[in-house]
C-alpha cells in the first residue's frame, strides 16, 4: 500500500492511490440504504455500489468526478439519506483497539487531520435503542489519539481536516475523512450531537432543533409560526423558546406547559378545517402530520399559495409509511418549487423513517429577507 497524506488533501482526487481515494462512504438510518444508494447514483452518473452494510454504504465514484473535499456539500447535497458522505480510506481490522489504530496508521501513515469523528455504524442499536448515547468509542478514541499526535480534541472548526472513523463490530474499523463544511459535516457521523433535555414534551424538539442547526435557519424572536399537527407540542415549545409567537393547530391535545405558554395558542381542529385567511401573518409554517407525505404537501400547498399568505420558510416533516416512497422525493420537491420556495430535504438523524422538508420563500423577496436573516 503507497504511503497517503491527508495534509495534501486540497485537491481530492489525486492524494490516495485507488482503490481508496476512489470510493465514497456514505452513512445513514439503519434501512435507508436502498434509498440512499439509488438516490446517490443518480446524482453521481457512472458511479458503481461497493460495500454494503447496514447503516452504511460505499460507491466508487467515477474517475472523472472530483468531488469537494467535504463531499456532503454541493451537488451531492441532495443526497437526502446520506448522514454522512466522506471520502474512503478502506477498513482496518485487529483485535484491539490499539491493533486497529496501529493498522489505520499503516493504511495512511502520513495523517495530518486535526481532528476525530468516530462513531458506531448503527448508534441507536450501539446505544442501546434510544440513540443518545452515541459517542460509545472512548477507548478507541484513546487509541487513536496515541496513535495521531496531530490529532486535536474537541470540537471542528469551519475548514478543519476530520478523520472519519466508523466502529463497525468488535473488530473492523471503516476510515475515511472529509473537511468539515457544512452543519452536519461538524457533527461526528452526522449525528446531531444534542439529547433531548428532560422537560421537553415530545422527540418533536429534538428533531426540530436538528432542523434549525442543520439547514442554518434563524428565526427572529416576534416572528409567528403556526404548525400542523403540533400535538404534544415539543417542536412549538422548541419555537417559542426561539422567541416566536407560535399557533398549534391539531384536535389532539397539547401538553399544558405548551397550551399555557403566554405566546402559544392551540386551534383545536384539523388544519383543513382552518380558514385559509386566518393563515394570513405567519412567518413560519411547520408541519409534522402522521398522514402521508402527499396529503402533508397538499395541506402546506394549500396554505402557502392563498391569496394574502406567503410565510417565508417551510419547516416540514414528511412521514414515508414505506421506504419506495423515497422516489417521491423529485416531484415533491418540483411542487414546492411552484409554490415559489426553494427546498432542500434532508432526513435528520433524530427522526425515524421520514424526511426534512425545508424551503424558504423564493424571490427577490425572499432572499433579501434571507440576507437580513
Ligand atoms: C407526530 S405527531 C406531531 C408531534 C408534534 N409536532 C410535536 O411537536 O409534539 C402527529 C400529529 O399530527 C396530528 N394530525 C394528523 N392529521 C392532522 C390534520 N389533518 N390536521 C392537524 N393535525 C393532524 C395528530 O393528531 C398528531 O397529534
């Protein structure tokens, strides 16, 4: 095996010898690898599948691509099921933890990343089911900061050169590394690194909280938000303590440190039950409906293109009641370009088998709004 750099990473293409600085590592929900993977090779013609595990899957990409150094930005940001999309390095095996970072070491002996992400393939099965306690490789993180003086501890930076390690059983490791660009790229196997405090009514702050962090969204305290299908009412506890004056629409009942919150009020009914200009003065809608993800855009659709209502961001959750639903994921997002949104989509590593849907108003409107914001 040729001797490897990281410290000369700029242009990604050419620092590793193939097979290895050829091949994408992509992870992501335990049972969205079907969906990642075909969703990944049509945004990447010519690539080809390679390991398959669940959790994580690896492509050779072509050999014309040159992917950025943080594959998880630009055009393979759609990517949708990746949590993580990081160049491959390949797998170390040993019976210890020392061994292995002893082999990772020979398999690219000239590392120079300042910083570790290592993280276990399936975490919420490595947790124990509940996924918060997903940093469950301390002793190899140990190893491995033995191992690599340049390694730093503690958070990365905007630009920092990570080394991706990925704790596959008890004795193989899969490495890879990227630069930490954009919000989930700082987040070890893309995994939002906050668990959900003990006083929050539902997983909805959770998810909603990973929402705002990992599209960078900055709601401004005053603004309104009303939410579909906000019953408990974690995500619109979650907008008011970012300062919004928030409206849960939903006939199931709200949480009462919510229902009680000076600035929350709960419409106690379906949201098609809603008039539409009582709509009218929101400047977020957010949606998390346990209906199909049709029947959510059709809600939000109606909303957004009533005359007099153009919120300037989406927030929403689209629930996929099976996994050949991810094929949806073009034509739902060519509706909500009609609409005059742009929208990403993302499944958040808090949420189970749905996705993120996040758009904000199009237009000179809306991105002067955006540069203000
Ligand atoms: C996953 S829960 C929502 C969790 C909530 N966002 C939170 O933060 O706790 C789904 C909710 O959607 C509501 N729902 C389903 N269909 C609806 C509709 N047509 N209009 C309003 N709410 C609806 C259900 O009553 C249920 O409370």
């Amino acid at each position: 095996m040729a001797s490897t750099s990281l410290s000369s990473a700029a242009a990604p293409s050419s620092p590793f010898p193939d097979p290895q600085g050829r091949f994408l590592l992509a992870t992501c929900q335990a049972g969205a690898e079907e969906a990642l993977a075909s969703r990944l090779l049509s945004l990447l013609p010519g690539a080809g599948r390679g390991a398959w595990r669940r959790g994580l899957v690896t492509f050779r990409r072509p050999p014309v691509a040159a992917p950025p150094d943080d594959p998880s930005s630009g055009s393979l940001a759609g990517a949708v099921f990746a949590r993580t999309l990081v160049h491959c390095l390949g797998q170390v095996h040993g019976a210890d933890d020392a061994a292995r970072a002893a082999a990772l070491v020979a398999l690219s002996p000239a590392i120079a990343a300042t910083r570790l992400h290592i993280w276990h393939r399936d975490h919420r099965e490595a947790a124990g089911g509940d996924g918060s306690a997903h940093d469950t490789s301390s002793a190899a993180r140990a190893a491995l900061v033995a191992a690599l003086p340049g390694i730093a501890p503690g958070a990365t930076a905007t630009g920092d050169l990570v080394l991706d390690v990925v704790v596959d059983g008890p004795e193989r490791w899969w490495v890879g590394w990227h630069r930490a660009t954009t919000p989930s790229s700082h987040w070890p196997g893309g995994i939002h690194p906050q668990p959900l405090p003990a006083d929050k009514v539902s997983r909805a702050w959770l998810k909603l909280d990973e929402a705002l962090a990992g599209f960078a969204l900055t709601p401004t305290p005053g603004e309104r938000a009303v939410e579909l299908g906000a019953a408990p009412g974690g995500a619109s506890q979650r907008l008011l303590e970012a300062g919004l004056d928030v409206v849960g629409i939903d006939p199931a009942l709200i949480d009462p440190c919510v229902a009680t919150h000076p600035r929350f009020t709960h419409w106690r009914k379906r949201a098609r039950d809603v008039r539409l200009r009582e709509f009218r003065g929101f400047d977020w809608i957010v949606a998390d409906m346990n209906i199909d993800p049709v029947s959510t855009l059709e809600a939000i659709g109606r909303v957004v293109t009533a005359p007099g209502v153009r919120p300037r961001g989406i927030i929403a959750t689209l629930k996929l009641p099976d996994w050949s639903r991810a094929g949806g994921v073009d034509g739902w997002l060519a509706a909500v370009r009609g609409w005059g949104y742009t929208p990403r989509v993302r499944q958040l590593s808090t949420g189970g088998r749905e996705i993120c849907l996040v758009a904000l108003r199009s237009g000179r409107r809306g991105a002067a709004r955006r540069r203000r914001g």
